[in-house]
C-alpha cells in the first residue's frame, strides 16, 4: 500500500510539473504573440529628397504606436505604375500606395481597391474628395495638390499697355498688342501635351465622348486655331512642352507661362533678370469659371493585410501638422481643410512671389467643380485629343469633321474596352 501510494505521488507530481511547464510555455508563446508588431508597408512615389521628413513622421507614428512597424520604400517615379500593378495582382501587395489619381481610378475600375467610408474624409476639401469618386464611392484619400498660376513679365504686359489675363478670352484679346508692341507671343500653351487640351476643354463643360464634337468645343479648338493662324501663338504650340515654353519665358520671348509655383525658383536661378520682372496672378479659366488642379493620392489594395492600420497612417500621414511641415518643405498644397486656413496658406509679403503664388493656388482649390474625370483609356483619349489638336490649328480639315471623327474614335476605344472586360470576366470552359 505504501509503494502504490509513492507510486501515486510520483505521477500527479510529475503531472502538474508537466502542466506547469505547459502553462508557463503558453504564457510565453502569447506573449511573444502579443508583442508582435504589425508591420505596414509603405510605398511612395519619387520622396527619396524628403526623407528626413518621412523618416520624422514614421518615427513619430510608430512613437505613438508601438505595436506598428513601418516599412517605408520609395519607389521611382517612372516604375510606380508597373510596381504597383504587379503588386496589387499579387497576394502580399503594399498596405499603402502613394499615386496618381489617373492610376488609381483604373486600379479602383478593376476592383483592386479597399472602398473607403466617408466617415474618415471629413478633414479634407470637399471639391478634392468629389474628384476622387469613382462611381460615388471612395477608394482613395488625398496626399497633396498643385495648381498652376499665371506666371507673367511685367515688363512685358506694360510695354503692351494691357492689363493680365483672367480668362482665355482676354488672352485672346490682347495677343496682338502684346505681339506689335514687344515683338514676344503671349504665350505657348504646349496644348499637345499630356492632357493639357482636355483640361482646358474642361473648363467650358466639354468632357466627354458626348460632348467633343458640340459646339462649344468647335468653338473652344476654333478659338486657339486663329490664335494658331494669325501668328498670335508660336508654332511650336502643336509640338513642344511646359519646358520648352519655361525656356521662352525665361529669354522673354513669350510674356506668360501657366505653371506651378515651383517653376519661379527655376526661373530665379536660371533668369534672373526676367524674374526681377516677374509677377504672378491666377490661373485662366473658361466659360465656366473654375480651375485646374492636379494631386496626388493614397490607396489600400484590397488584397493588403493590414488595411485598418494603413488606413490610420494615412490619416496621420494628412493631419493639419504633418500637411503644414510637408508644405513648408515642398511648395505643394495641403489638402486638409484645418492646414489651408493656417496664414502660410492665407498671407503673404508682396515682394514674397513663392508665398504669393501659394495663397493665389490655394484659393483656387475651392473652385475646381466640374473636376476632369479619368477615363477608362486615358492615354489613348488624350492621344486622340491630341492628334486633332494638331489637325485642326494645321487646318488639315473642317473642325467639326475632325472632332465627329474624335467623338466616334472615342466611343470605340470605350466600347473595346467594355468588350475586354466582359471577355475577363467571362467563365472559363
């Protein structure tokens, strides 16, 4: 009887040793588990110059955050679109993607995007977030804006006796006093570049497949056609970019220049005797009176991990403090309603042309309705555009034939591409 109770003793010791030792591993392995950190990783586009900047709010968060770990990696800008599509067609894609919001409208048109709830766009301008539906829903949050000034020579403009621009009319108007009495063109609208034409068709309410070919279009290319014919514009309007146009400013052969607020630090370094005739006024606008403006953005692939996280960093990311240190740095526009009341967004010294220009781009923020919509083929649209551009001022045919041409292309390209989708997501046999 003794031996069997030893015996017993023996076994519920070793027992509760095993269960102790059980308990003491678990303990361990969820703590382990519990101090895991949840890693975000981070794609920007082309900030590799700010690093100390990112690397500043990336400490900040994780400061805050303890239990979060972010993988920043900048990528170039010329490989962000391929990175990304590769990426969000994988199953470990990025958690936050910094782009345009060309790329990602095609990205959301292909349902590869996390939908946003509107609850968490309240801090940012109401225009900015309407141009970014697609479909009426949400699939990205807005990082930064331009938009472009009038940059003009003062010399110039009181040589020729006129008073700047405000509208395209006006600068239509004084093209030849500009042209007889200082022997320099208005101006190069490099109108055959990118989406150049298309934005400025915008701002008369032309904008898409159904109204290329109206006549308030005919009227708006008719318009840059006599300019084009009567020698008012340079010739190489058809042809050349804002940077060719940025060096015929800066040698005062043309009296103004739409652009950013960061050309005038180029036209400093590099001009400075046009610059000390430099001054800075809005942008031209249309028939409908709003402006241009471009951005870029952050999206969540739906695929991504940790969407809940990203999305939090990204709202961190476009705070009032972090937008207003990023501003100062770069000359770029916050998008956060509570930054762009801050008076470096509100005043400025009159001999101060940058800060000038940033209240001028800012204030043109809250009249951008109605915002250029991307389409489908974008590029290929723009191509069109393009192309007619260079028919019509080379008067190769009637305007309106030239754009019932555009109107019809336009469809096609569309249609092609509804084809393609239907194709894709089509059952396999």
């Amino acid at each position: 009887m003794k031996k069997i109770l030893i015996v017993l003793f023996i076994v519920c010791f070793a027992f509760l040793g095993s269960l102790f030792i059980y308990n003491q591993n678990n303990n361990i392995s969820e703590s382990n588990e519990n101090n895991k950190k949840v890693e975000i990783t981070f794609w920007t586009l082309q900030m590799s110059d700010f690093s100390d900047y990112m690397n500043g709010i990336i400490k900040e968060y994780e400061s805050q955050n303890p239990n979060i770990k972010i993988n920043w990696i900048d990528v170039p800008f010329s490989e962000g679109e391929k990175r990304t599509l590769a990426s969000v067609l994988s199953d470990n894609p990025p958690d936050l993607i910094n782009l345009n919001p060309d790329f990602s409208a095609l990205l959301a048109q292909k349902g590869a995007l996390q939908e946003i709830e509107p609850q968490y766009t309240k801090q940012y301008v109401p225009e900015i977030i309407e141009s970014l539906k697609y479909n009426g829903k949400i699939y990205s949050l807005p990082w930064y804006a331009t938009s472009a000034v009038t940059i003009y020579n003062k010399q110039l403009f009181k040589k020729a006796n006129v008073e700047v621009p405000k509208t395209y009319e006006e600068m239509g108007k004084i093209a030849p006093e500009i042209k007889n009495k200082t022997n320099a063109y208005i101006w190069l609208p490099n109108i055959t570049e990118n989406d150049t034409m298309l934005r400025i068709l915008n701002k008369y309410g032309v904008n898409s497949q159904h109204t290329i070919d109206s006549e308030k279009s005919v009227e708006v290319f008719d318009f840059f056609k006599n300019l084009y014919k009567n020698n008012l514009i340079p010739t190489e309007t058809i042809t050349q970019t804002h940077r060719e146009a940025l060096e015929k400013y800066m040698s005062e052969n043309i009296a103004m220049f739409q652009a950013g607020a960061n050309f005038l630090n180029m036209i400093k370094e590099n001009a400075p005797s046009t610059y000390s005739y430099t001054d800075v006024s809005s942008q031209l606008t249309g028939a409908l009176g709003q402006y241009d403006f471009s951005l870029m953005n952050f999206v969540i692939p739906l695929k991504a991990k940790n969407q809940k996280e990203a999305l939090d960093f990204a709202l961190f990311l476009t705070n009032n403090k972090n937008q207003l240190d990023l501003a100062r740095l770069t000359n770029i526009i916050a998008v956060n309603n509570e930054t762009l009341k801050d008076p470096f967004y509100t005043k400025y010294y009159p001999n101060d042309l940058m800060a000038k220009a940033r209240v001028i781009s800012a204030k043109q923020l809250k009249n951008i309705k109605p915002s250029l919509k991307s389409e489908r083929n974008q590029k290929e649209v723009n191509t069109l555009i393009n192309s007619a551009t260079q028919e019509i001022l080379l008067n190769k045919e009637d305007t309106l034939s030239i754009l019932k041409r555009v109107s019809k292309n336009w469809k096609l390209l569309n249609s092609d591409n509804k084809n393609r989708q239907t194709s894709a997501l089509a059952p396999q046999t």
